[in-house]
C-alpha cells in the first residue's frame, strides 16, 4: 500500500548520473589486465556497495593477484579519467528541479565518497547537486557503518534533515537491488528504476518499478503533481 511522504532521498549512481556504465568500464579496465571479465552478475552483487566491499569482492571473486587496497588505488586513477564528463540520467533534472521548487526536503545518500562525489559532479552538475542539500556519502561518512543492503545510509541520511522525519516520511529513489533492500530494511517506501537487465524477480521489494525517472507521477505519494 503506498503512503503519502514529505521528505525525498536520492541514490546517486546509476539513477541521477550514467556513472553505473562509467564503474564497468573502469573496472574492466582493471581486471581485463589479469584476463577477467567483469560480469553483470558479479556488477549485480556490487551495486550499492561501499569502495572497500566493492575491492574486496572484485578480488576475491575473480582471484585477481592484487589486494583490495591496490585495486582501490587503480580504481582511483580510471575515475579520474572517466567520471569529470558524466551526464545526467533521462527525468533527473526535471524531478529534482519540480521538487525543490515545491519546497520537498531534498537529500543524497549514496554509496560513494566524497572524493568521488566530486569528481562526477563538479564539471556539469554543481547547480543541480546543490538542490539536493542533504549529503551522506556512505563511503567517506562514518555514521555510515554498513553499505548497502543494510540500512544505515538511509538512517543517517533522514536524520540530516532538521524537520526530523519518521522513516516511513520518506521516499528513496533507487537502481539498485541492493539500495532497495536498503530502503525498505530503513522502513521507507522506494522507487526503482532498475537496469533493464536486472531480473524482474529481484525487483519485488521495490514500491513500485519504472523504466525510467521520466515516468514518475509525484501525486501517488502526495507530492505535488507536475503542472503540464
């Protein structure tokens, strides 16, 4: 049964920017180096993780001869190249801007750090990252003790925001499986927008299931409806 909400969290990669196509990229770049694949299955596993969970389970999985701090570092060096020119995912813009506009408490929890964070956001996107003021950054925040699946971001997300809502005021947006069992583990209601690759069986937990943030109707969570 969905429920009106007052307060919005938006996960980052993969829903706002195209920075999930940029992570497997990097990451092949990295293992192709030890003839390893980076495969969706094993992408599917990561999605949402913390940098060092995400280290830890490249290496381990593929038995990469490097340890989760090296691959770390040379994960580093592909970001620098790759994620300064990432673009805005279809819908994002328009939902952000409607929202903040209507006076909706806006925040960002996501699985990155801030050092990445910045990396993404500062060449294109700085305008419309600061209508989201809220920001936890999972793997820089230490509040933030567990990544996703568990809840903590989305715990320590909503306490930033001074009204102080109860979990279920909350709506998170989400790609990922992994951000979805996060959401719903905090006792909040989530949107997912998930690669159309993902197995719909993996989407049940979700509220409710778009194809895209373009096809999002606020009025079903007692937001304010977009004035066409």
């Amino acid at each position: 049964m969905i429920k009106p909400v007052t307060h919005v969290l938006f996960d980052m990669d993969g829903l706002l920017l195209n920075t999930e196509d940029l992570y497997t990229v990097a990451f092949q770049n990295i293992v192709s180096q030890y003839g390893k694949d980076y495969t969706f299955n094993l992408k599917l596993k990561l999605m949402g993780s913390q940098a060092h969970e995400t280290a830890q389970t490249i290496v381990s999985e593929l038995e990469l001869p490097i340890t989760p701090e090296e691959f770390i570092h040379e994960s580093k060096k592909q970001f620098e190249v790759l994620f300064p020119d990432t673009n805005v995912m279809p819908g994002a813009k328009k939902l952000i801007e409607h929202l903040h506009n209507k006076g909706i408490p806006l925040g960002l929890a996501t699985s990155s750090s801030e050092e990445s964070y910045h990396l993404k956001v500062d060449k294109h996107h700085q305008a419309l990252f600061s209508l989201l003021p809220y920001k936890t950054f999972g793997s820089s925040d230490p509040n933030v003790k567990n990544g996703k699946p568990h809840p903590d971001i989305f715990l320590v997300a909503a306490s930033k925001f001074p009204e102080k809502p109860q979990a279920e005021q909350c709506l998170v947006f989400e790609d990922a499986v992994n951000g979805v069992k996060a959401a719903r583990a905090a006792g909040m209601q989530v949107v997912m927008v998930p690669d159309p690759r993902v197995d719909k069986s993996l989407t049940k937990e979700a509220t409710i299931v778009l194809q895209s943030l373009e096809h999002f109707k606020p009025e079903i969570f007692g937001l304010p409806p977009f004035e066409d």
